[in-house]
C-alpha cells in the first residue's frame, strides 16, 4: 500500500533534497520579483512617467533576460547549473537595492541589472527540474516546479503592497534584495546532476546559443507570453483607473489557481499528449482577456483571473516539457532557455506594445487585441502539433 501511495505521489522517482533545495531556489527568486509586481508600475507612473513609458521601462527586465539568457544556458550546460543559479541571484540582489535608490532617469539601470540575474536563475532552474525528472513524470516536475512560484505570486504581491503601506516602499524593496542574495547562498546545498560532457566542445555560435528543436514549443510560448507581459503590466494601473482598487487580490486568486492547477496541468499533458493541454488552454486564455477588457467590477476580474490561471497551467509547462522531450541530453538547459528566451521576448515587446495601445486606444481595446492574439497563439500550437506528429516520436516520451 505504501509502495502504491508512493508511486502516486507527484515527485515519485526525484531526489528529494536536490529537489527541496531547487524549490527553494525556485521560491525565494519568484518571491523577490512578484513583491514588486503590483508595486513597480505604479512607482514608475508616480514618477511622472506615462503609460508607454511604463511599459517599456518594465519591459526592460525581460528584454535583459532575454539577451542574458542563451549565454547562461550554455554556461549552465557547460560548466554546471549552480554557477548560472548563483551569479543570477546576486544580480537580482542588486537589482533590488537599485530600485530603492533610483530616481526617474535611472530606474531602467536597475530593472536591467534585475532581468540579467533573472534570465541567469531561470535559464538553470527549469533545467535542474527537467535533470532530476523520470522522462515519465517530466511535465509533472515541471508542473510542481510551476507550482512553487504559484505560491510566491499568490503571496507576493499582497505582502507587498502591505509592507509599501504598513512600513515602507523601500523596505519591500530591501527584503526583494535579500530574497535574490538568500537564492544564491542556497546554492552550496544544491546537489544538481552534473551536466553530460562533451567530447568535443565547439566554440559557442549561435546554434550553441538556440535549440533549433525547441523553435516549435518557442513559438507557442512567445505568444502566450505577449498576452503575459499585458497582464504583468497593466492590470495593476487598469484596476487602480477602474476603481477596483490594487491588484494584489488579482494576482492572489490567479496564483491559488496556479498551484492547484500546475501540477494537474503538467501531469494531464504527460498522459494525453502536449498540444491536447495547450489547445484548451488558449481557448480560456481568450475568453480571460475578453471579461478583462469589459470588466468594471471584481466577478468578472476574479472570473478572468482563474481562467487566466487555467491557461497558464496548461499552456507553460506543457510547452516546456514538449521542447524537452525532443532535445538532446547534454543540450536541455540550451533547449529550456530558447523557450524561456521566447517568454521573455514576449513579456517584454507585448509590455512595450500593450503601454501604447492602452496610451492610445484605452485599456478595453488592450485586452480584445490580447484576445486576438490568444487565438493566434491557437493557430500556431495547432501548425506545430501536425509539424510534429509527421515526425520520428522521441525515444522516451510521445507527444
């Protein structure tokens, strides 16, 4: 009967203390950036910034991740994942304690240095996960992995604007710092698989830097993404215009969607297939964008907010453990950072174009182009399934 529990459990078949270490990892690094989510906005706005700016000042995070991210997946390929873990999370550190003491004409400064040492952790994170996963249960680490930062968003934000209200902006700030150093002093605990070596070591070009294989989940994930960077962005201005208040109860009911939903989500896709997940997951993505851009009261945003959550889970860590399954072993951090390199791309440019559509055309005509986009990001998981189904299945995993 045990052996049958155990065989149940999410987790059945991992290390169990590389993995408590990584999901630590996993919650201090998400807890350091969603403190600030609903916070940086608004601070930024305050400082007599318009919406376009705002958008692209926040974008600044993802577009440094995305440059920084490629480079850490071959280092963390290369010479191991607790380097890319380690140095990653001092970067956020800084980036942190930058916010507390930037003015307006150098915010951008800091949220640089914070996207570099977030696409340093991140490129290295999922990859340990995906490292420490049986083939058979690889959509559902993932999915737990996913789960931990559920947790950090479902508290973050509220403890947040909490501790801005009850003590100060810039102790929030301070305590984001701590929780980026506290991920990289964790390191030394982490005992993460060695990456495989290689006997011939090329010099690192660009097909060193991208997975061709993962251009397929990449593509999805770049247009979920676009719609992610709106939501990121936006909600916590468009609730405060709307006489919704402050967005943390936004990002609460999303996150406790996230964590029962994330594991369900990877699991549902190791069992009946990638795009099965992620078809459906687009499809309450749209219909999430639509109450959002009509929303003028909490039913509707709480509505859009678990169905949002829904699309999430589904789509994430579906893409993720897809790319996976057709990569090489001894290319698998090279593989997850060409996918998250693509969120990243996505966070940043649909942040950037979303502060101008809202600056111009309003917030409802936001989220119906949102809602566009969402039906595209359809179009696309679609093409991919039929690319991928006319090919060889990978070895260890169909999709």
């Amino acid at each position: 009967m045990a052996e049958t529990r155990a065989s149940r459990s999410p987790l059945a078949g991992v290390a169990a203390m590389p993995m408590a270490v990584l999901l630590l990892v996993v919650l201090l690094v998400y807890a350091s950036t969603y403190l600030l989510i609903s916070l940086l906005p608004v601070y930024i706005r305050n400082q007599g910034h318009n919406e376009a700016t705002v958008g692209t000042i926040m974008s600044l995070f993802s577009i440094a991740a995305l440059l920084t991210r490629p480079f850490a997946g071959v280092l963390a390929d290369r010479a191991g994942r607790a380097y890319s873990i380690c140095l990653g999370g001092l970067f956020i550190g800084l980036g942190c304690i930058g916010y507390s003491i930037a003015g307006p004409n150098t915010i951008f400064l800091a949220r640089l240095v914070n996207g570099i040492g977030w696409g340093a952790v991140t490129a290295a994170t999922a990859t340990v996960a995906a490292d420490l996963a049986p083939a058979n249960r690889r959509g559902t680490v993932l999915g737990v992995y996913g789960t931990v930062t559920g947790i950090a968003l479902a508290v973050g934000p509220s403890v947040g604007i909490w501790l801005s209200n009850q003590v100060s902006l810039r102790t929030t700030f301070m305590l984001a710092s701590i929780c980026g150093f506290g991920a990289a002093a964790a390191i030394p605990f982490l005992r993460a698989p060695a990456p495989p070596r290689l006997a011939n070591r090329s010099r690192i070009g660009l097909s060193q830097l991208f997975s061709k294989s993962a251009i397929g989940p990449a593509s999805i994930m770049l247009f979920f993404s676009l719609i992610y960077g709106t939501v990121l962005t936006f909600i916590p201005l468009m609730t405060i215009d709307r006489g919704l208040g402050d967005s943390g109860p936004f990002f609460a009911v999303f996150a406790v969607g996230l964590i029962f939903l994330r594991i369900s989500g990877g699991g549902l896709s190791d069992r009946v297939g990638r795009f099965a997940v992620i078809g459906p997951g687009f499809v309450s993505c749209a219909i999430a964008m639509i109450l959002l851009a009509y929303t003028h009261s909490n039913l509707p945003l709480y509505s859009a907010a678990i169905l949002f959550a829904i699309a999430f889970a589904f789509v994430q860590p579906a893409s993720q453990a897809w790319a996976v399954d057709h990569s090489p072993v001894h290319a698998r951090a090279t593989t997850l950072s060409t996918v998250v390199a693509a969120q990243d791309f996505g966070i940043s440019f649909g942040a950037i174009g979303a502060g101008f559509i809202a600056d111009g055309l309003g917030y409802t005509s936001l989220f119906v182009v949102a809602m566009i986009v969402a039906l595209c990001g359809l179009a696309v998981a679609i093409t991919v399934h039929l690319k991928t189904a006319k090919r060889t299945q990978p070895a260890d995993m169909g999709v």
